[in-house]
C-alpha cells in the first residue's frame, strides 16, 4: 500500500514523534511511505538541527522512506533550502496534490 503523511508540526512536537512512529510500523509492514513536512515540520530536514527525531527520519530514509518538504514553508522560515541533504526533496503544492492523489491513504499528522 502506497501511504502519504503529512506533518506540519516542529521536530520536537508530540505529533511529529507520532507520524515518525506511525512511518516505521507502516514501513515495518512492507508499505511504501512517504513523509511530506509542511509548516514547522521543513525544520526535520535541517542538518544543523540535530534531535533524536532527526536521527529517525535519516534511518528511516536510508531505509526507503520517500521524504519531501514544501519549498514555500521552509522559504517562509528563513530555511536555507542549499543545506537540506539531497535525500529529502522539495516540492511545490502542485507534487503535494500529486501525492495525495497517487497514494492509497493520506493521513494528516497536523
């Protein structure tokens, strides 16, 4: 099953440790996730921020997680978009709808 998630909430929020637990069971059961970071959530995919959920979404993505954040959120956020590592992608609203309509589940960690 091809499954979308969706974060908005900062790398040290209850619901962004949530969606990163609720990716591993999923990708644990053989599905193909992909983790899409709005809002405060672009700030996961900054190198210079380094917490256990950081350190969880790199295993994760070395282990298949499709990762991308929305290029307006983290530019909205002073997000210099040069240091996000290549395994996590932008994306623009137009490859959120992409995603959403392409997977078979779409669950908001909001």
């Amino acid at each position: 099953m091809k499954i979308l998630i969706l974060l908005k909430s900062g790398p040290s929020s209850v619901e962004a440790q949530r969606a990163l637990q609720v990716t591993t069971d999923m990708m644990s059961q053989g599905d193909t996730v992909h983790l899409y970071l709005l809002q405060d959530a672009v700030h996961l995919g900054r190198p210079d921020i380094k917490t256990g959920l950081t350190g969880t979404l790199d295993r994760l993505v070395d282990k298949g997680l499709q990762a991308s954040y929305l290029t307006r959120d983290a530019e909205l956020r002073g997000l210099d978009m040069s240091v996000v590592p290549e395994k996590i992608s932008g994306g623009t609203y137009e490859t959120l709808v992409d995603f959403m309509t392409s997977s078979d589940r779409v669950i908001g960690m909001l």
